[in-house]
C-alpha cells in the first residue's frame, strides 16, 4: 500500500503548532525512516498517519483513499502500530497481548484461527516460550518483540515503528531492524521511528529528516543524511565513511 501525506499540519494547541505542512510520498515494499532531534514531530506523525491524531488540516491518504473515509475497524485490518516500550503498560499474557492484534478481525471472542495465528507470529519471532508470561514481567527487548507480534497478528499492509530500538541492547536492534527490513522486503510499507543515523543509513530505502516540525530532507538515505542536513537539524559536524558509517566529529 502507498501512504501519501499532502500538507499535513497539526497541534495539540493553539499556541504549539507540531507539524508544519508536512508532504511525504512512500511506496510499496519500502522501509522509511523517520528522523529528527527530540521535539521535532516523529511521533505526532506516526500517529497522524494511525489516525490516533486526528488530521486537522492537510490529508493522509492509504492507496489513494482518505483515511478519514476508512471505518476505524478497517483501518485497523490495514495499519499496524508498534508503539514505545516506555509507554505500553498492560497486566495480561503474552498471549493475550498478541490475540489484542486480532481485534479488527474478531466477532466476540477469538476463534480457533485467531489463536492459531497468534501462536504463529510467537513462533515466527521465537518467543513461544512466553506464551503465558505476563507481558509486564518481560524485559525491554522481550516487550518489543511482543509489540511487534502483536501487530504481525493484526496482518496489516503497513507497519508503523515508533522508535523501536530505544531501549534494546544492539543484538535486539539489529534483530528489530532486520525484521523490519524483511517486512519491507515482502511488500508491507514499514515507517520506523528512529534516532541511530547508521540504523536508518544502513537500512532505509527513503529517510524523512524533520526539525521543528519541518521536513527538511527526505528520499534516498544516502542523499538525506549527509553532513549539511545533519549539522542543520542536530547542530553537530560529522564525517560519512565510505558512505556507509556516520561518524562524529568536534
């Protein structure tokens, strides 16, 4: 599925504008990064596109389609949401957690499918061990996994990863990150949230660099981040080495 968003703007307030006509254009099959200093918007618009945020002015569109046309259920069926570690709090199973995907597709209770599937994508991430582990007890990178099952059950067109790797070690991140990537490879539409420049250089096929709410660069990881956009956006000098590892420098 395409996600197109046309002059997106948005504010929690009046006085506080977060987003600022924002314009961004993804494809089928492609893994966006979303990058940007803290405050810049990345969240906000994770959750314009979800429909968490309502769009107050602009359009978000799936596959050409308004999503303010899309029933809240079928939207559901069409977008996966992962959210940050730090603000997902629940008391049930890790199995309970995971069947919460398959909502948008429930009647009243889940079905014999339903359970099938959810035991599938624990398989798929090796964690059926944890099955009937309480989701709170979980360490960070165990939680995210879980999060991420949770929307493999839900069998959405596109995925939306909000700063996934934040508080996993680097084995969990590039676990994270290879699946994200694989997700893309098999024609989902993956927007991930992320702050590691190498993370989103190594892995994007487009990069959306904001700053004050504000677009600044976005296409190519190779043609977004470079040193004049990073020093821009962060205010801080970098080398690119051999065009593949972003290096600080004073």
């Amino acid at each position: 599925m395409s996600i197109t968003i046309h002059n997106l703007s948005f504010s929690y307030n009046k006085k506080n504008k977060i987003l600022h006509s924002v314009s961004i254009k993804s494809e089928e099959g492609q893994l966006i990064s979303l990058i940007g200093p803290n405050g810049s918007g990345k969240t906000t618009l994770i959750k314009c596109i979800n429909r968490i945020n309502p769009v107050q002015n602009g359009t978000v569109l799936i596959n050409q389609v308004d999503i303010n046309e899309i029933p809240r259920n079928d939207l559901a069926k069409q977008i996966g949401y992962v959210p940050q570690i730090s603000r997902e709090v629940m008391s049930g199973t890790v199995i309970e957690t995971v069947l919460m995907g398959r909502h948008p597709h429930m009647h009243w209770k889940p079905s014999s499918e339903d359970i099938d599937i959810a035991f599938d994508v624990l398989k798929q991430l090796s964690i059926v061990e944890l099955a009937n582990v309480n989701f709170d007890s979980l360490s960070g990178g165990q939680k995210q996994k879980v999060l991420i099952a949770r929307a493999l059950a839900q069998n959405p067109q596109v995925f939306l990863f909000d700063e996934p790797i934040s508080f996993l070690d680097i084995k969990n991140q590039i676990e994270v990150m290879e699946m994200a990537r694989s997700m893309a490879r098999n024609g989902k539409t993956v927007f991930v949230v992320v702050h590691d420049l190498n993370m989103a250089l190594h892995y994007s096929d487009k990069v959306v660099l904001l700053y004050k709410g504000e677009v600044i660069a976005n296409g190519p990881s190779q043609e977004v981040l470079n040193p004049p956009n990073i020093k821009k956006a962060y205010g801080v000098n970098v080398n690119i080495l051999n065009e593949s590892h972003i290096s600080l420098w004073k």
